[in-house]
C-alpha cells in the first residue's frame, strides 16, 4: 500500500534533515563553546607547568581534588570515554555532571604534569552534552545515540581542529566494522559549526604544515608495511601495559585516595628520573619524531608514565599521548633504516592511532587535516596494515567487535582482553 502525508519516506527524510540541522548545530554550539574553553585551560595548565616544573609535587594532592570533585558530582563510577560507547548502544544514561568533572579533572592532571591527553576527555564531555541536549528536547533512545555522537564529535572537533575525521570517528569507534550512517549529517553539521566557534575564538587547530611525499614505489611502499606491522605490536605492547597498570593499582590500592597519592608519588618519582619529558600530552615527542630527534626509549616511556597517571585515577585521555608514542616509533624507525624523519613519523602515528583505537578512516582523515594531500597513499597503507595487524585489541573495553578485520564475516564479539602479568591473575 502506498503511503501518503508525512509516513512518505521522501517527506520523513526532508523532516529528518530539517529537524537534525537545528538540533546539530545547537549542539555543535554548547559542545563547541566548552571545547574552546576546555583547550584553552589545558593549554594553560600545560604551560604552566612548563614554566614551574615545582608544581609536579603538588600532583598527589590535585588528585584528592579530582577524587573529591568526582564524589561530589556522583561520578565516583564514572569508567570514563566506555561509559560514553556504551551509553550509544545500550540504555545506559550519561549525567550532566559527567562534562564539569572530567573537564576540572583533566586541567588539575595536566597542571601537575600527569601524562594525560585531551581528546579523549572531549569525548566524555561531548557525550554528556549530547546527552543532556537530547533530554532537554525530549529525543526517544535512538535520536538520543545520535546526540551524544554529535556531542562527541564537536567536542572533539572544536579542540582538535580536524572536523572531518572528527565527524566520523565517533560513527566507526562503537562498533568495529560498522559505521552509523544515520548520524553522518548530524555529525558533519555539529562538527563545523564547532570548528567555526573554535576559529571564532583564535583557538588554534592541531596542524603540522604540508607535507611533501616521495613518488610512491616498492621500497617506500615496503617500508610502510613493515612500519604498518611495527606500530601494530607496538599498539598490542601499550593496550596491554594500560591493562596491566590499571590492574596492579586496583590490587596493591583498592582505596582510590590511596591509590591516586601512590600514583602521584610513582609519576613524580619517574618525572625526576626523565627529566619531564614524558609529562602532560607528548607534544614534545610528536616534534621531536618529526625534526628526527627521538630517543631509543621515547616509546616505552611514555607508554609507562601515561598507564601509571591514568590507571592511578588521572584524568584526560589516551590519544594526543597515542600519537606521541606512535611519532616515536616513527622517529626511532626513520634514523634506523636512513629514511625522512617527518613522513616516516607522520604514517607512525596515524598508524598506532587507528590500531589502538579501530578506528582506520578517521585516521586516514587526520592525516589529510594535519599533512595534506601529497603522503595520503603512504598513510592509507601504513593505516590498514596497522589496522589489520593489531587484532581485536582496544584502549577502550566497551568497543564491540562487528566484523571481523580478516574475513567478510559479522562476528559480534568483545574486544580482546590483554593478558595480566602473573602476579595480577
């Protein structure tokens, strides 16, 4: 039977284009304006503690206040950006307290110097204000998921500078193998509306110049793949330490006061022996891949001292720290075999970061955001390898399995637990 009036499926999809283009961009708004706010007062925890190096003794007492805050806020349970994915494909509700936590929580982390990221802090604060949105304009479930991915995406977007791959990470990162194409709009909308207040504001986006490619041919495809295959163990080798870390905090300090001092003291301790390089976000160590300046140990070493700050209880995210290890590995690899520096680190990163998180197009598009056009095809491969290699492994244990990575098979399965050292069994 035909349908008429507004069960037209042609007029259903003008309402829905209608309704989500005001309710994206209201979103990439509010989401839009805390991000700046939230990059700036990064910025300035991180340049803060650049200038007074002093502040890192004052970590275990910031991480009381983070406690403290949490208890307050009722975020004691808060498990972080998993209570956001799984908030999209369950019945899971996310508070309106979860943005103002993790947002003072992530600038008092960074003002002591723990190693922590920022982005994966947008995604937490763009999913409670997706959430919030949708229960502010009364969304059923399934608009709701869509609202919390535009929240995520805006977030992430006004901070980062990259509203492409910041309109599809949050569609390919739930679910491994499926993106949520009925989001596509919403999220490309809220993406550049909050891209436009972050450039309103003077914040500056995360970008490293054009990058000029050789001519694609055997040896430097070669390299690439063998890169691809490096940055994947590498990835398995960090998830697995953020696994173990987490769980050898919570078996010598079950007390999370206890346990975020004794991480405090551990990281102040391990700052001292490094000289702070391995503190705050990396970006030290994605310029030092780059220029070719990166240390045989910059890799493991910023793997350890973000597992110990964030499986202490420190808060901000794993990804700006994600690309520093990978630009490391890059770096490393580059002065071994005698290649560039700067494209060699570039495909590192963007490798590591697709592997840890599976999230492969959205890599690809922060590649094309942050170097251009020109090394595209060396980051594609580089991306899939990685992406292939690394398994079903993931920073985020909320992320399901769709399809298989090997086979064109839907296998609907958890992400791989990492193995714990025998004294944590």
């Amino acid at each position: 039977m035909n349908k008429t009036g507004k069960e037209h499926p042609l007029v259903l999809t003008i309402l829905y284009f209608v309704r989500w283009s005001v309710l994206s961009v209201v979103i990439g708004l509010a989401a839009g304006a805390v991000g700046t706010a939230f990059g700036f007062a990064v910025s300035w925890a991180v340049g803060t503690f650049g200038k007074n190096h002093m502040l890192l003794f004052a970590l275990p007492v910031l991480g009381l206040l983070i406690m403290l805050l949490y208890k307050v806020l009722g975020e004691e349970k808060n498990r972080g950006t998993n209570m956001v994915l799984e908030a999209v494909y369950s019945e899971n509700k996310l508070k309106p307290t979860m943005a103002p936590a993790i947002f003072i929580g992530s600038v008092l982390s960074h003002l002591g110097g723990g190693s922590c990221g920022r982005e994966g802090a947008a995604l937490q604060m763009g999913g409670s204000i997706g959430s919030t949105a949708a229960k502010l304009f009364r969304l059923d479930s399934d608009d709701t998921n869509i609202a919390i991915m535009c929240g995520m995406t805006s977030v992430f977007s006004a901070l980062f500078g990259t509203p492409m791959a910041a309109a599809i990470f949050p569609l390919e990162m739930i679910s491994v193998g499926v993106i949520y194409y009925a989001a596509l709009v919403p999220c490309i909308f809220a993406s550049f509306v909050a891209a436009g207040v972050a450039k309103y504001f003077q914040l500056a986006p995360t970008t490293f110049g054009t990058l000029n490619a050789p001519e694609i041919g055997f040896v430097p495809m070669a390299h690439v793949v063998l890169l691809g295959l490096i940055t994947a163990a590498c990835a398995v080798l960090f998830i697995t330490i953020m696994h173990n870390a987490e769980a050898m905090y919570a078996k010598f300090c079950p007390n999370r006061y206890i346990r975020i001092v004794a991480g405090g003291l551990i990281v102040i301790t391990c700052s001292l022996l490094t000289g702070y390089r391995y503190n705050n976000t990396g970006a030290n160590l994605i310029l030092a891949g780059l220029s070719g300046e990166s240390r045989p140990l910059d890799f493991i070493l910023k793997m350890l001292l973000t597992a110990l700050s964030l499986g202490a209880g420190y808060k901000g995210g794993e990804i700006v720290p994600s690309f520093a290890i990978g630009a490391s590995v890059g770096g490393i690899y580059a002065s071994v075999l005698g290649l560039d520096p700067t494209l060699t680190a570039a495909c590192a990163m963007l490798a590591f970061f697709s592997a840890v998180t599976n999230a492969p197009m959205a890599s690809l598009l922060i590649g094309f955001e942050m170097f251009g056009y020109d090394p595209m095809p060396y980051f594609a491969v580089v991306i899939a390898v990685s992406y292939m290699l690394s398994g079903y492994y993931s920073l985020y244990s909320a992320q399901k399995i769709a399809y298989s990575k090997i086979r064109a098979t839907k296998i609907g399965q958890k992400v791989t637990e990492p193995p714990l050292l025998p004294f944590l069994k």
